[in-house]
C-alpha cells in the first residue's frame, strides 16, 4: 500500500504542479476544442465500469474487473460486421464496381487492403454515398482482445435500411483511427465507456468479409452533430476574509460547517449551494480538517473514488509535498478573493481560482441533489 500511495501522491501532484500553470501550447488546445463545439456540448457517456479519474486507479479496476461487469451489464456487445464467407451469405454477388446498392455507389470491390486488419482471404467492397445515423457508440478497453482500444457504433434498427449492409452483416460497425479520435474527443469517450443516443453523419462504407472469421465493417465519417449545449450561467461571488486576509465563514455557514464537521451528515449541505461548498472545502483545508474535507467529496456509488477510505485521504493529505501544494493553492483562493462561478446546466458548477493561470474548481450534486467535490476537483 504504501507504493500504491506514493503512486497516487505522484499522479495527484502531477494534476497541481508547482505552479499549476498550463502551458500555452495546453490553453491553445483547449481554445481550440471549445471553438469547436461553440453553442454545442458532448452527450456525457456512461461506464461500462465507473468512471476512474487517476491512471493509478484505472489500472486495478480495470484489470480486474474490465471484461466482467461490462459482460454482467450487457454492454460489451458480441456482434461484428459483415459475416464470414459462405455459401449462405455470399459477398455482394451480381453487383459490380460502378453500380448503385440502396443509393450507395460501389466504387471498389476485390481482394482488401484491410489496413490493420490481416488481409488473409479478405474481401473489401467500398461504398460513397450519405446517410445520418442514430445510435450507440462503444469505447472498448484494453482487454476485450480483437476488439481493445477501438470505438464501435451500434446502430438503432432502422438505420440498417440506410446502409449497403451485405446480407447477414452483424449489428455493430467501427471506424477508422482518426475518425476514432474524433468521436472520443466530441462525445468524451474514455475506454470502457460508452454513450447512446448519438447522431453521426457518414459519407462512405467499407464492407469486409473474410472465410471464416467475421469482420467489423467501417464507416467513414463526415462529422458529428452534437447535442445542444446546457445553459451555461455565471455569478460573481466574493470570499469572505477576515482582518488577516484568512477565509473566515459567516455565522450561519459556519454553525453549519461545525456541525457537518461533528456528524459528517451530508443532509446539512442540502441547503447550501455549490459557492457555499467550495468555501467548506477550502476552511477545511485552512484549518487542517481532512476528515471534513474527505466526506465533502461526491459518494455516489457509481464514481470510483480516488481515495478509498478517509484513512489513506488523511495520509496523503498530510505529506509534506502534499500539504505545500496544498497550501499554494489555498493562497491562490485567497488572493483572488472575488470568484466566478460557472453553472453548467442544472448539476455541475465550476469555481475560478485564477483566471490568469486558468485553474478552476469543480463542484457537482450527487444523485441526492446535494453539492458535493468533484474528485480531482482542480481543472
């Protein structure tokens, strides 16, 4: 355990270096994702296993429990694309390059390229043509064998119509790399998770078929339509200081705060709103409350904590590399003393730090509508 921690400690102060600065190459790329989905926002996905936010975490969660619980859940789907060559299920026979196959042009049909795929007995048929599909994209992880690390799309029945499938194609496609690293970025796809609902336009089709062994067909990409953004709305809020310029709660918060921290009853932060929290978090931190802090972070069943129990919160808490990251971030707090906060839609909430060094500090209601801490909070 203790190397488990000095890993954890590692990746944690990897997320608040020194200066907890982005480089200008970083902010850029951010710029640039945020202009692409300007007036929009991605589908948040579910996981097939909850949500792990360290690489430290994801590895043992991962490898252990990968395959098993998207197996119990349903959700790493068995299918493929186009079947194996046989007599049943002949490759698009009678149809040649040129002509048309439920609107789509055949452009090519012969032995296949496969790219990464072993060519071995394989056939390609290319097809050019349109169509918008509706459906469900599916990150699969490293240990689902042919399938790791690529992004499948099962497509709602009716969408079959709108295909060149071959007949006895199987019920799930995928994509090309950089169509791959498309989708993952718009719709905020992470291996082992998976997003329904999604709506992607395509302009080309590749069918394979291979003598005994099924093959995924690919679908060229033409670009995602993304859902509409949520409201996003912003509020200035100021951080009560004291003559010293230390945080200091006003009454009520702090009769609220002294009794949370007495029972950890998470039914006293029902009434507070996600700035009230924020201030919580960082008393807490101010004051060297660590049990206060852990049990400020969000619970829900379905979020893989970073620390598993107060205990080893504590322990990383108070390391001494720890505890000055810590305390530089709490002077940024403080120096900064009127906040921003950014609601984005009804459940997520994200207080500036510094705007100058663009750190922000997220904030999110549970499934009992209560704010709690984002695990990783700092952004």
């Amino acid at each position: 355990m203790s190397q488990f921690n000095e890993e954890l400690k590692s990746a944690l102060l990897g997320s608040l270096p020194e200066e907890a600065i982005l480089s200008e190459a970083e902010k850029q790329q951010i710029r640039d994702r945020i202009k692409a989905v300007k007036g929009k926002k991605p589908r948040k996905p579910r996981d097939l296993l909850p949500k792990t936010l360290t690489a430290i975490v994801a590895a043992g969660v991962l490898l252990v429990g990968g395959g098993l619980v998207g197996n119990e859940l349903g959700l790493l789907f068995s299918g493929t694309g186009s079947r194996a060559t046989t007599p049943d299920f002949p490759f698009y026979d009678g149809l040649n390059e040129g002509d048309s196959f439920k609107g789509w042009e055949l452009t090519k049909k012969g032995p296949g390229s496969g790219n990464d795929i072993d060519n071995t007995s394989l056939m390609e048929a290319r097809f050019k043509g349109k169509a918008i599909l509706t459906g469900t994209l599916i990150y699969h992880g490293q240990d689902m064998g042919e399938k790791a690390n690529k992004i499948f799309f099962l497509p709602d029945k009716e969408v079959f119509e709108r295909l060149p499938v071959n007949l006895g194609s199987g019920d799930e496609f995928t994509f090309n790399q950089q169509d791959k690293e498309e989708l993952a970025m718009v719709f905020g796809l992470a291996p082992n998770s998976m997003t329904d609902g999604v709506e992607i336009e395509v302009t080309g089709y590749t069918a394979y078929s291979r003598a005994e062994k099924n093959v995924a067909d690919v679908l060229k990409l033409e670009r995602v339509i993304i859902p509409e953004e949520p409201e996003r709305t912003y509020s200035n809020r100021p951080v009560p200081l004291d003559e010293k310029g230390n945080l200091e709660l006003p009454d009520t918060l702090k009769e609220a705060y002294t009794e949370f921290a007495k029972t950890h009853n998470e039914s006293i932060l029902h009434t507070l709103d996600s700035f009230s929290v924020f201030l919580f978090y960082f008393y807490a931190e101010q004051i060297r409350d660590y049990e206060t802090q852990f049990a400020l972070y969000n619970d829900d069943p379905e979020v893989t904590p970073v620390f598993t129990s107060e205990d080893e919160f504590i322990k990383v808490a108070q390391d001494p590399d720890m505890a000055a990251s810590h305390e530089k971030m709490l002077k940024k707090v403080l120096d900064n003393p009127v906040k921003q906060v950014t609601f984005i839609g009804d459940d997520e909430a994200v207080v500036t730090i510094s705007e100058e060094d663009g750190l922000g500090f997220r904030l999110v209601k549970n499934h009992k509508g209560i704010w709690k801490v984002g695990w990783l909070p700092i952004q």
